[in-house]
C-alpha cells in the first residue's frame, strides 16, 4: 500500500546536493532526478513535479509545478512513482506490458520504444486482456508468479494508435510531457482487473528482424533480461540490491523467458500473436 497526497503548486528550487542517480532519454535528456531527503527520497521531473517518497516507500506527496498540471501529476505516480515505490517495499516491479492467454498470462519486457505497449494493444484487440502497459506488478506465491493488474489504460503514439485503434475508443486527457494517446480500457481495449498466473516473458529486441522469431533464453541472458528492466528506487542501498538481486533470481528461475524479434509491421502482429501463443501451447505439450 502506498498513501499518496498532492500538495498545491510549487515552484522547484534549485538543490544544495547533486542527484545520486538520473533517468536520461536516448538524445540525453534528463527525465527523472534522483535525490535523497531527510525523509527518504526526492525524485524530481523537471518542469512538471517534484515528488517526496519516504524511505520505506509507502508514501508519496506530490508537489505540482505551474506547468505539472493535475492529470499530467497523476499520470507520474500511477506509472513512474508507485513501482518505485514498490520496489523500496520489496515488491518486484519490471518495465513489461502483460497480457492474459489461455492458462495466465504472458509478459512483454524491454525498454521505452520497443512496441511493449503496441503489443499489448494488439492482443486485447482480440481475444485477450491488458492487465498493464509498461509497469509489471509480480506477486510470489507457492504456486508460482501472479501478474497484478495496473491502471486500466494504454499510451500509444500516434502512428500505432491509428493503425490498431478505431476511431471511437475512449481516451484519456493528454499528459503535458508527452504526444502519446491514453486510451482507457472498454469494449474496443479490453482489460482484466483479476490477477493471473505468469506463464512465460517474452524480451522484445531492437532488431527488425525478416520474420517472426522467438528463442528461449538461458544462464546469465535470462538473468540480465529481467535485471536491465528493473524498477528499482535507490540503486546504492545495497541491502535493497540484494534483496533486488534474490527475488529476480527467483522469478527467473520460476518464469520461462524468451528473446521475441519480428518485423515493425503492424500488418504482422497478427502474425507475432499467433506465434507467441502456439509457442505456449507447444511448450505444453
């Protein structure tokens, strides 16, 4: 659980310590600021909120700027803030997209721009479910791993969002910071609110292969595909790096993993869903 509060307007003053750690774009720029407080933890978006998460991680105030308007501010807990913070309380939390197939659900890992989300879309197009875009919640249980759903909606950019989605879908208010559409789930994007075994994680690569590929990955790949997209608050606590380190082992080994590369064609995610679910029907056989 995590308490969230949203202060009124601030404006962000400049910072006597430099952050410990920085979220950057590809070109550089940065996009989140790391600092410790005397509370725990300041994480700073430039130009939009700064936000105060205690050491523990299970609480949250949010202090807009002029330009952080109150849509803009939430969308910044829901996807960035809260499985930072989960990951301070020990909860697993991954940059995945995930899905419901027959028997659970199926992951999609990799970093911003590799088509998490435009898969995700693609298959709760169809006969599957969302269960989140671009924040995975895992649950460890005797039986296995438990995918929890997230905030019922999609971002899409424009060009994945006209190929796949009619017209008359419901959408979010925009965010401030980015062109992407939020689409919320209903009939035309179908979510699942209920919790589902994780079946397999498919790594989605930058290559734009000629076909539709998937590959099983082992040892020390299968390892760093789920420690490279990684939630992970403070990257210095070693206690918490360790503790990062035994649960990912865990749902490494637990998990069947797979390399996924295909062609950046929206004419070929029909293709891609019917690759990633034979595979699971074959790998059950």
């Amino acid at each position: 659980m995590i308490r969230y509060t949203a202060m009124p307007m601030r404006p962000q003053q400049d910072l006597a310590q430099a952050p410990f750690h920085l979220y950057e774009f590809d070109d550089g720029t940065v996009w989140t600021e790391f600092y410790r407080s005397d509370n725990g933890y300041l994480l700073r978006f430039p130009g939009l909120a700064d936000f105060e998460v205690t050491a523990d991680g299970k609480e949250v105030v949010a202090h807009p700027t002029e330009d952080g308007d109150e849509i803009t501010v939430e969308h910044l807990y829901v996807n960035q803030l809260v499985p930072l913070a989960l990951s301070r309380q020990g909860q697993p939390t991954f940059h995945a997209s995930a899905v419901t197939v027959p028997g659970g659900a199926v992951a999609f890992l990799g970093k911003t721009g590799m088509g998490k989300s435009t898969l995700a879309a693609s298959f709760a197009l169809g006969e599957s479910k969302f269960l989140t875009d671009d924040a995975l919640l895992i649950e460890e249980t005797n039986d296995g791993c438990l995918v929890k759903p997230s905030h019922p909606s999609l971002r899409l950019w424009e060009d994945s969002k006209d190929a796949l989605i009619d017209p008359d879908a419901r959408q979010a208010a925009a965010v401030s910071y980015s062109t992407k559409a939020r689409l919320l789930a209903g009939d035309a994007l179908a979510f699942s609110d209920t919790p589902q075994p994780l079946r397999a994680a498919f790594v989605l690569g930058s290559e734009d292969d000629a076909d539709v590929s998937i590959l099983e990955l082992s040892g020390t790949d299968r390892y760093m595909a789920w420690v490279e997209n990684s939630f992970l608050l403070d990257i210095t606590d070693q206690d918490l790096l360790s503790q990062h380190f035994e649960w990912t082992n865990r749902i490494c080994a637990t998990v069947p993993t797979y390399a996924l590369t295909y062609p950046r064609d929206y004419g070929m995610l029909p293709k891609v869903r019917s690759a990633v679910t034979n595979h699971l029907a074959d790998s059950n056989t």
